[in-house]
C-alpha cells in the first residue's frame, strides 16, 4: 500500500495551470510565467510543481506576441506535440491572440520548437484549446466581446490543422448569470473539456481572474451532437466549482483535467488565491480528485483545505 501524502498547493506561484497525461507515463505541466514558456516533466503528478523546467519559448522582444504571455497548454496531436499560448504586443487586448509552436520529437522536453503563427480567429482573444473528438479536431477560446455587457465569452470553430481554423466561429456561451459577472466584468474565458457517459462537458472559468468569485461553469453536449451548434448544449445555471472561504480557497478556476497514473482516479488541477481579495498575483496551483453524480455529470465537490495531507494520486510511486 502507498501511505504517500501531498499539499496543496503543488507550486506556490501558479497561474493557468495545465497538467497532460501522456501514454508515456509522465505528466506534462505549465503555468503562467508571462515572459517565457517553461515546460515540467514528471512521473508524479503531485511533485510535478518542484521538478526543473525547460524553457521551451522566448519571445521577440517586441511586436505580435512579444508581451503577456498567458496559459499555456500542450496537446498531443497527430504524433506531434503543440503549445498554445496568448499573447500580445503589449498595446492592449486588440492585440491578444493564440499562438501555436509544434515540436515533432518524442520528448517534448529536447528537439527544437517551431512557431507555427497566430491561430486565425475572427477576433482577439485569449485561452485557446483543442479538442479532439469523433475524428474532428475542435479550437475553442475566449474571445472578446463584440457587445457592451460582457468582456469575453466562448467561441468554437473546427481546425483544417493544428494551426489553422476552417469555416465560421460559433458563440457557445457568454457571461448571463450574476455569478459570471463578479469583479468588475463580466467573463467567460479558460475552456476545457471532459468525455465520458456519452457527453462532452464544457468547463470554463467565470468572472475576473482576481475576483473572489471566480469560479467554474458548464455546458453539456451529447456525444454525437454537432458541437459547433449552440443549441447542443445545455448550460449550468449555477457554477460547478467555486470559493470555499471556510477552507480558506478563494478565485478557484482556470482548470485543467487527468487521471491518476493507473487511469482509476479523475482529478482538477486549478489555480486559487488563499485570502479574500488577495490579488490575481498569488494565484496558486491546487490539485484534488473528484467523482461523478447519479446522472453521470462530474461533481467537484468543495476546494480541498490547503496545507494538509491528502493521499497522492492511485498509483503514484512515493518518493
């Protein structure tokens, strides 16, 4: 039996987080770190956050996607690795697109990263991701808003490659509910996605990254349904996942998901801030396991209480 503990948070500065599970048994991490993209590697999900990074990208010093670089994630596709990353030239968020690098080695970690471009989307956003699903492979992001009452909200297109966007963009959500209006706009920004019981839910965070309430929201999609169509999806009225001020876990969002090394375990990895108020600079990376209600929709239960042990993930060797 592994008696193994870990604590959150697993890195005590880390903003947008985003853990891949890769069939090669390691875990593939990234946060934030606004000048530069820096990639972890580990067998260990929960010590991921203390291994050395390489990095991966320095930008230009000046120009399109010189400044603000802001979650990045790396997918897997088509036998070659990808990062999708924001950034901007630093004159505001006109300038904010998703940039894509492509590196055809085995080990994401060595061999060189090539810049592919600025994903073609109608208009300047942010958090760009993919989805590979049914054959088809899915871009989503936060675009910015084309109307006075919210900032950002989410925009879907289907890809003719892991760069290029192919026909019109739709509109899959955009801030409605008071609860995705917290902290002075009104947002929807930071997708992702789970596949399981025959549906797709789309997860993505909610209000102003330094807002209390920031928190997570979701759609559901039948597995088969055109997911570029609107109406396929059916959305929360109420956030998913939100602050739990008696564990002392504020802002809780921008996730991402895997599984425990043996696969027998789901998890969230997310930032949080630990006091009211306390500033988008101390967002942290949190991780826990969560399970699934009756009706086959996930239930991520309340923020884990940072600074206590928790058992590591199934699987998960101890040190």
């Amino acid at each position: 039996m592994n008696n193994a503990a870990f604590r959150n948070p697993i890195k005590s500065k880390g903003a947008d987080p985003w853990m891949y599970r890769h069939d090669d048994g390691n875990y593939y991490f990234m946060v934030t770190e606004r000048d530069r993209l820096e990639l972890y590697k580990s067998n260990s999900m929960s010590r991921i956050g203390r291994e050395r990074p390489v990095t991966v990208w320095i930008p230009p010093q000046e120009g399109p996607g010189s400044r603000e670089l802001w979650a990045p994630e790396i997918h897997h596709i088509q036998g070659k690795w990808y990062i999708y990353y924001t950034a901007s030239d630093g004159s505001g968020d006109a300038s904010r697109r998703i940039y894509v690098l492509e590196n055809d080695s085995d080990d994401p970690m060595s061999g060189a990263w090539s810049l592919k471009g600025a994903v073609n989307t109608a208009i300047a956003g942010l958090d760009g991701t993919v989805l590979q699903h049914g054959g088809e492979l899915y871009f989503m992001y936060a675009g910015y808003g084309h109307f006075p009452d919210y900032g950002s909200a989410i925009y879907a297109a289907k890809m003719a490659n892991p760069w290029t966007l192919e026909g019109s963009e739709a509109l899959l959500t955009k801030p409605e509910f008071e609860w995705e209006k917290q902290g002075g706009m009104a947002i929807n920004e930071g997708p992702c996605f789970l596949v399981r019981n025959g549906k797709v839910f789309l997860i993505y965070s909610a209000s102003t990254t330094w807002s209390d309430d920031y928190s997570l929201g979701m759609l559901t999609a039948e597995e088969g349904s055109d997911l570029l169509d609107p109406a396929s999806w059916t959305k929360n009225d109420r956030p998913v996942f939100k602050k739990a001020p008696e564990n002392g876990v504020f802002a809780p969002g921008h996730n991402s998901f895997t599984r425990s090394p043996d696969g027998t375990e789901d998890w969230i990895v997310y930032h949080a801030i630990p006091e009211s108020n306390g500033g988008a600079q101390n967002r942290r990376t949190h991780m826990q396991r969560f399970g699934w209600a009756a009706d086959g929709t996930p239930d991520f239960g309340s923020p884990w209480v940072p600074d206590v042990d928790y058992p590591v993930p199934s699987g998960e060797e101890a040190p």
